[in-house]
C-alpha cells in the first residue's frame, strides 16, 4: 500500500469509513423495523444494552485496548470483561426472553437478533480497521 498515491489512499480510508457508516446504519433499520413492521415496541428493550455495551470499555478500560484481548492480572480489566460480556448477552437474552413470554414473534426475534450481529460486525470492523489506521477512540 505504500506505493499508491496520496488521492488513492485517502479514497480508500473514505470508503473504509462508509462501510463502516453501512453497517451501522443497517443495523440500526433493522432494530426499528422490528419494531415497527410488528407494531409492537418492546424489542427497544435492546436499545438499552447496546447503550451500556461500550460503557465499561470507555471507563475501565483507558487507553490501553490490548489488555481486553489477552490475559490480564488487573482486576479493573477484568471487570471490564465480565461487564462487556454481561451486556453482549443481555442484547441476545431480551429478544429471546420476550419471544418466549409471547410478546413479540419469530420475525421480530430474527430482525432483532440479526441487528445485533450487523451490529458486533461493526464494532470488529473498527477494532480492525483502528489498530491499523488513526480512527482509534480508545
């Protein structure tokens, strides 16, 4: 990549960041056509864990990303993980817990659980995509 030009570089980290934008935004469709083409509202109970997804990598976890993907003695990074991993179950339990009391139905289950993973492919998308360029917040 080192030998292209400036222009062709900088197109590259603008599509990489439209993708990016793709997918969030996709995810986000699905989350309210869940919702709205079964008028019913309750899978926005999701919204909820993905708010407090990122909340204990951004207060627990500064600047040093790299201890969440190894083993660590620091117990702040260890509570981070459990946190992040108690929301991530969270976000598929809602749906699921709902569709089993009868609240919602199969495809609202399956917007709402296929949101979350276009969700999660976003997030490692940027996990990927800021180890390697400047876009990285953490």
């Amino acid at each position: 990549m080192a030998d292209l030009p400036g222009y062709m570089h900088a197109c590259l980290h603008t599509g990489k960041l439209a993708f990016l934008a793709i997918l969030v935004s996709g995810g986000i469709v699905l989350q309210i056509l869940a919702c709205a083409l079964y008028n019913n509202w309750w899978p926005m109970l999701t919204v909820l864990m993905y708010v407090l997804l990122p909340m204990p990598l951004l207060f627990f976890a500064g600047s040093n990303s790299s201890s969440l993907f190894s083993e660590s003695e620091n117990s702040w990074v260890n509570a981070t993980k459990f946190l992040t991993g108690a929301s991530a179950v969270g976000s598929i339990a809602i749906p699921v817990i709902l569709k089993h009391a009868g609240v919602i139905g199969w495809g609202a289950l399956a917007m709402e659980l296929s949101s979350f993973f276009v969700l999660v492919l976003a997030i490692m998308c940027y996990i990927g995509m800021s180890e390697d360029d400047d876009y990285s917040i953490l």
